[in-house]
C-alpha cells in the first residue's frame, strides 16, 4: 500500500514541550483511538487508530510556536485474514462457494461445495446435487443428485427436502415424497407446503384429502415468503370446486392475483381455463396474452401459444412462428410441445423444410418422456440416426 502521510496541528499551552495528556487529546481530536504514546527526547512516538486503519507516527512541539505536529509514517488497513472452508467453518464454505458460482467459476464452486457438504453444510450438499443434477460444473448424475438431495434434507435444510421430494417423484416413488415434502413444509419452506398440498389434492402417494391439502396450500401462500403457485392453486380449487363449494369468481380472482405476482404457471392455467370457458364465458383473446406472458418461462405455455397461431385462434396464423414456440416448449420440457414440433419437422409444415432423421429424434425424446403418441409416430421414420 502506498505511504499515506497526515498531518496534524495543535495549539499547546505550554512552552516546554508537549505533555502526554496534551499529545493524546490533539490525537483525539483527530479522531484517533487506542492511543499509545511513548516519549523520545523532545517528542512522542504514537500508535493509535481510525475505523479500518492504524497509524504510526512522532508528535513533536516547536517551543518557539507552541504548536504539537504529527505524520503518520504508514497507514495499515485492519483488515483480518479472509476466513478459510473448514469442518470449524462450514458456513464459509457455501459463501465462497456461492460466490464463485456468481462468477461462473464453477470448478472451484463445486469443490468449495463439496468440501462444505463433506462438513456437514446443508446448502452445500443441496447446491451440490443441483450441479449433478443439472450438469452444470459436475458430472450429471441423478442419483448422486438424490443422494445430496436426502443429505441436506437430513440436516435440516427445507430446499433440500423440497428437491429430494422432487426427485422421489421423478423415480416415481411418491408416498416418501409425501413425507419430504412435509419435512420442507416443517422447515418453513414455502414450495414444499405448495407440492405437499397438491399432492393431497390429487392423491397422489396416498389417500386423496383435499381439506387437509387446501389446509397446506393456504400455509404456503401465507408464508413469510410466500410462494404465489399455491396461491394460484388455490384459486384453481375453488374454481374447479374440487373437495370444496365451487366459487368461479373468487377461483378467477385469486388466480389472477397470483398470475400478477408472478405465477407464470399461475397465468398459464387461467388461460387454459378462460380459453376453454371453465371459469365463464370462453374468452380466447384474454386467454392469448396469458400465454403469451408466461411463455418461454412456462414451456407449457408456450405449446398452448404454438396451437393459437397453428390454427389461427383470434390471430392470424403464422406457421413460422407456431413451428418456433413448439421447438421452445420442447426445449423447455413439455412433452406435448416435442411431439408436436416433431410433427412439423416430418411434415415440413409452413416454411420448414421436412427433416425425417430430426422428427425421428424428437420423437424419440416426447416418447422417453412418456407420450404414447409420440411413440407410435416414430414408426416409419428412419431407425438411425
């Protein structure tokens, strides 16, 4: 750092020299703490300090002017040593770890990770088994992932219970599920009072109990932070009346409450509703900007759009872009959006040219993902790829 010099000046009501009482109050003065003084000759050498610096220096006194002077020979900041990823620090881990992963500096957040999932960091272990989920940074692996996933929800860490929760669904294991989910919700975690409610409501890995899931959608949307799909989803209860007297009006509010809080899976169902008239009259064209709002966050949405300008549904049809917002929803996820972009890859439909070795490929992926269709219409198409 480079040399900083200060200067400080005082009048003195002495004439032979400065007192230590008259040194330590100029030094004061200037906002110095932790004054220590030491007199050589006719002076004193001093350390003291300011917020974030030490500061050595001599005070000194002219007889002649009474006056006190004082540089300050160096300024050293007091800044501690960064703290190291340790088993005593598991914390510190995840922080650095996270910040790194903010500058996609994913190899040394991964290792920062496991080293801190390996000290018993929950959000290390849950942040580790999104990177071996995801791929990104570290081996896809789903297994593994689920294995992180269980660590961090045993060491209480409601995220982590969450996605265990999701991948015992994935592997189609759902009454655990059920009993991950509620741990997160215990965990005051809002998503996973959100999926354990939804999965009372359809009975999935039990008994069906749309009071008690109503009970656990209601927790979760007035969470601390909220999460507004299960507000939205309550809104859907009610609309649809499903365990609960129908209110269409205050199904529709609700959901559009939602939608405006940012529920783009909020806003892709009420479109769904408005278009098929369930909560009403049909009303396409309001049905239309909610897709268009969630749509490419919600790869569902983006299939429903694809149909709107496919068919022409209160728009002009446009081919081209139906073709565009399939390839997004199958890139997003939705099985449907596959199926349906392979359909216009093997047709060549609009503009496109047919592409049989690229349908077959996409037919291959909406199968795998559990589309029967799409399974059936890859039949034909060439059987290499």
């Amino acid at each position: 750092m480079n040399k900083h010099h200060l200067c400080l000046t005082a009048l003195l009501s002495i004439a032979c020299g400065p007192s230590e009482a008259a040194s330590r109050k100029v030094l004061e003065e200037q906002g110095f703490t932790e004054i220590e003084l030491v007199r050589e000759g006719d002076h004193f050498k001093f350390k003291a300090k300011k917020p974030q610096i030490t500061c050595t220096g001599t005070i000194a006194a002219t007889q002649s002017k009474h006056t006190m002077t004082s540089a300050c020979d160096r300024i050293v900041e007091d800044t501690p040593p960064p703290e190291l990823c340790s088993a005593a620090t598991p914390a510190i881990c995840f922080d650095q770890a996270l910040a790194r992963d903010k500058v996609s500096d994913k190899a040394t957040a991964i290792k920062l990770y496991t080293m801190g999932c390996d000290f018993g960091n929950a959000a290390c272990c849950n942040n580790l088994g999104v990177a071996h989920e995801s791929g990104e940074g570290a081996q896809k692996d789903l297994t593994k992932a689920k294995a992180l996933y269980e660590k961090s929800c045993k060491l209480k860490h409601g995220l982590g219970c969450t996605n265990f929760g999701d991948a015992l669904v994935r592997d189609k294991s759902d009454e655990p599920a059920r009993a991950a989910y509620t741990q997160a919700c215990e965990l005051e975690y809002a998503d996973g009072c959100y999926r354990l409610g939804g999965m009372l409501i359809n009975g999935e890995g039990g008994k069906k109990d749309s009071t008690a899931g109503l009970s656990w959608l209601t927790k979760a949307c007035e969470a601390k932070l909220p999460s507004q799909d299960a507000c939205g989803e309550i809104g859907l209860v009610y609309g649809l009346g499903d365990g609960v007297p129908a209110d269409k009006a205050k199904g529709e509010k609700l959901m559009q409450a939602a939608c405006d809080a940012g529920s783009l899976f909020t806003c892709t169902n009420l479109g769904i509703l408005m278009r098929d008239g369930k909560l009403g009259p049909k009303n396409q064209a309001r049905a239309t900007a909610l897709f268009e709002k969630a749509c490419p966050a919600e790869a569902t949405a983006c299939n429903e759009l694809a149909l709107v300008y496919e068919l022409g549904l209160g728009v002009t049809k446009d081919l081209p872009k139906s073709i565009s917002l399939f390839e997004q929803a199958c890139t997003g996820g939705n099985v449907l959006g596959c199926t349906n972009y392979a359909m216009s890859l093997r047709d060549g439909m609009g503009l496109l040219a047919k592409d049989p070795k690229k349908a077959a490929y996409i037919f291959d992926k909406a199968c795998a993902m559990g589309d029967d269709k799409a399974c059936t219409l890859r039949k034909g198409l060439p059987a290499k790829l």
